[in-house]
C-alpha cells in the first residue's frame, strides 16, 4: 500500500511541478522521490493536505532548494 501512496504523491507533485512558473516541466518521478526524501515530505502529507496548501508548501520548498532540483528533462 505504501508504493502506491509514494506514486500518487509523486505523480501530485509532478503534476504540480509542471504547472509552477519556478519549474515548468514534469520530473521524472525517481528524482521526485528523492528530493521528498530529502526534504522529510510523506506521501500522506502531499495526499491528505487541501491542494493550496500542498502547492504552497511545494514552493516555499523550491525556493529554498532551488540549487538541488535538476534542470535537465
């Protein structure tokens, strides 16, 4: 159950990552995994939040960790 919850997280934040002007572009989901792991995110906190809280969490991430998301597709 747990594999499921991590891939809908990733693919939410994928999603949302595509649509922020800091990112742009969906990410591949491996590096979405680890940039979660990195920054202590769970899959219930991106899946059981209200999405204005989650995609405002997500930038205030970015912004701070800007340097350790890629830039390549």
């Amino acid at each position: 159950m747990h594999c499921y919850k991590t891939f809908a997280a990733t693919s939410l934040i994928a999603n949302t990552f595509e649509i922020l002007p800091e990112i742009g572009r969906k990410l591949p989901h491996s590096v979405i995994a680890e940039w979660m792991a990195e920054n202590d995110i769970e899959p219930e906190d991106v899946l059981y939040a209200a999405p204005d809280d989650v995609q405002a969490k997500l930038v205030r991430l970015i912004e701070n960790n800007r340097p350790r998301i890629p830039r390549a597709a």
